[in-house]
C-alpha cells in the first residue's frame, strides 16, 4: 500500500500543481490525502480547494481551515482582530458560502488501515493523518521534542502504526515507542529554509510503515507577485515568509 499525504497548502495553487505533477511520475497510489490547511495566506483559495477536492482520496481539516466556523467578529485566540478579520473576509469573498462551508465542516482526521479488518481485527498497523496532533488542531509536534513531551502529547491517542501530520511546516521522521511520526511538511508555505513544494509518500511494506518525504521545484516569483499584487491582505509579509522558507530568521521553529 502507498498513500500521498499533503499539508499545509495555503492557497499556494501552483505548488499543488507541481506536487500532483510529481504525484503522477511515482506510480500506482492507493491514497492521496490532504492534512488541513487548504487556504489562508495564499492568493488562490478558490482554486486550491476545487483542485483538492477534484484529486484527494480524503481531506481533514486544518487550524486555517477551522477559521471558517468564526465570523470576523469572534477572533480566535492568538490572532490579532483587525489582520484576521480582514483575512477572513478577502478570503470568504474568493471562497464563496459553499467552498468556506466545506472547509468549515472537514473531519478532523483520517484513519488508513493497510489489512482487511478479516485478517486484523485491531487497529495497531493503522496510518493515522491529523493536522496537528491526535487531539486538537494547535499543538505541533516539534521534531525536538522531548520524549517525555510527546508522551505526554499522544497520551490517548489510540491504537496506530504510524502518524502523518502536518501544521508545522519542517519534514521530519521520528520513531516514537515503536511507532512512526511523520511530518509531512507544507505543499505552499515550507518553513526549512528549502522553498520547494514538500509532502510525503508512506508506503506498507506488509509489516511496518515506511517514509519518504518528496521536494518539488515551482515557480516562486510568479506566486510572491500575485501576493504582492492581487489584493491579498498582509501579501507582502506572506510573499517574504514565502521566499526565505522560514517563519522569521529571527525566533525558533514554531508552528505557523
């Protein structure tokens, strides 16, 4: 079994293009799912979220996705009341009702069994894809985490094989107690200091989880100008984290 899983996208439409063009070169696939965060801070929602829904075997819903169950008037803790609720309304006003309903109502995770349920019965070889974490759409997982710290965060989380989650927008690997932790990284806005397109290919080999991260060239420039140019609240801030790949040279990896 074989299973695409993409994040953190964030309006970024020529990035998906060029992942779902490197999709088609890495053979059969038995699922391409998307980990949340379809839009915000890219100047392509609309097209984004038809492109996903057009491709993905399953889409779960983001923290960005999320913001579209608050109205501009009700901010989100965390988000200053003027920058969110002039985001929130550039990006409803290209989204339309049905599009930002969708995002609103998105699952919050999506579980992939590799053996019939005949064979297996428990869910312990299940691939498990959140946004975040197991629990809530905020927490990252950081990939320096102490292991104390992440049994304290995927205390509960059930019976799994392997994790693939986004939010934070770094790849990484990690075995956790016989187990897999993948972040899958960020389709439309890395923060590695590596501007190309990443996502994950994790493939079951008939006994254990295995995990390839994938980095695709796109065109940069083209999608900076049309943050700076098309309208797009903040666009010049979203066009320079876009270029330097990173949340700021200035503060720790943190997620965005």
């Amino acid at each position: 079994m074989r299973v695409a899983v993409l994040s953190d996208i964030h309006g970024n439409l020529l990035a998906l293009e060029a992942v779902l063009a490197d999709l088609a070169h890495q053979g059969p696939l038995d699922h391409v799912v998307v980990a949340g965060d379809l839009v915000w801070s890219g100047p392509w929602p609309a097209e984004v979220v038809d492109r996903v829904r057009a491709v993905s075997t399953a889409v779960i819903q983001g923290n960005t996705d999320a913001f579209f169950l608050y109205h501009p008037d009700n901010t989100p803790a965390g988000k200053d009341e003027d920058r969110f609720a002039a985001q929130w309304r550039w990006m409803q006003d290209r989204l339309g009702p049905e599009r930002a309903a969708y995002l609103a109502g998105l699952p919050f995770s999506h579980r992939i069994s590799p053996r019939p349920a005949q064979i297996d019965a428990d869910a312990g070889h299940d691939l498990l894809i959140v946004h975040a974490n197991p629990h809530d759409l905020e927490r990252a997982i950081e990939p320096r985490l102490s292991e104390g710290a992440l049994d304290k965060l995927l205390a509960g989380s059930g019976e799994w094989a392997a994790l693939a989650f986004g939010h934070l927008h770094i790849p990484s690997v990690r075995p956790w107690r016989g187990r897999l932790l993948v972040n899958v990284a960020s389709v439309g806005l890395p923060m590695d200091g590596d501007p190309r397109a990443a996502y994950a290919l994790l493939t079951w080999d008939g006994e254990q989880w295995h995990a390839a991260h994938r980095r695709v060239f796109y065109n940069v420039p083209v999608v900076t100008r049309e943050m700076c140019t098309g309208g797009m609240p903040r666009g010049k801030h979203f066009a320079e984290r876009l270029m330097a790949a990173r949340y700021s040279p200035l503060e720790p990896i943190t997620a965005g």
